[in-house]
C-alpha cells in the first residue's frame, strides 16, 4: 500500500491522519482530531468522514490504501473489536475493524496503541536500529510496548 489512515482511539481525544510511509520515514500529509464524545458509531463516523475527505482532496483511491487502527485495551486484535476498555465507557464489543472497512471499503487492521507506537518507534524513531526497546504511553490510560530480539 502507498498510502495509510491511521486511526487513534483515546479516551479523551481521537484522531485521524493520512500519511506515506517509506523505508526510512513517513510522510504525514493531514491530521485531524476531534473529542471523543458520543457513541462510537458517532465518533468512527465523523473520523471515517474526515478520512474520506483526505483521500479526496489528495485524489487517492482506496486501492492505494489501507487502515491501521489504534487503541488502548482490552481489544481482541485478531477479531478486529474493542472489548471494553475502562476509559471509553459505552464502547463494549466495539466491531471497528469491519465497521471501517465497509465505511472505507478498504483493509484494517487493529492493534493495542502501545504496540503499535513501539512498532513505529522502533521502525522509523529513536529505537531504530535497537533490538530490544520499551514505549511507555501516559495519557488518559498508561501502557506499555515492547521490543525484544527485534520482535514485538
């Protein structure tokens, strides 16, 4: 994929960005965030909305992009849900991967916030080149990523 929309899920606020990723960096071309007040379907709309918007004014299609979806826990990444996580209240059994995909009518994938900002960090910030790593994330919740042997 040339292009992502990256989604991040908080408790307090979310956001949405169009970015390039490279082999030695990304390139962010829009970022938008908005409080994450309402029901989820209330919030993933205005977000998949903004995201449609992106790809509109860049004049990309969504066969040139994919979806990465962050958000703290407990989540079942491979399931593609948000369980029920303390600091979002009323986001229970949360289907955003398939949600978004059929907004977007392209791939996503969901990953804990921690994980993934270890993984992005480790890939393209201050833990290149490390092979063990630890992201530590303090915002509405706390959590922590972890690189070992070059694996998450």
């Amino acid at each position: 994929m040339k292009y992502v929309l990256g989604f991040d899920i908080g408790g307090t606020k979310s956001a949405i960005l169009l970015a390039r990723p490279g082999k030695e960096n990304v390139e962010f071309l829009e970022r938008k965030a908005i409080p994450t007040h309402g029901t989820w379907k209330e919030v993933l709309g205005c977000l998949a909305d903004k995201g449609k918007a992106f790809l509109e004014s860049h004049q990309i299609s969504g066969k040139e992009c994919c979806i990465g979806i962050s958000c703290g826990g407990p989540l079942d990444s491979e399931r593609g849900v948000i369980l029920s996580p303390p600091n979002l209240p009323g986001w229970d059994q949360v289907p955003i991967v398939s949600y978004l995909e059929q907004r977007l009518d392209m791939d996503a994938r969901l990953k804990n916030d921690a994980d993934a900002c270890a993984l992005a960090e480790w890939r393209y910030g201050a833990g290149r080149g490390c092979r063990h790593m630890i992201f530590l994330t303090f915002g509405t919740g706390l959590g922590a990523g972890l690189v070992l042997n070059g694996r998450l």
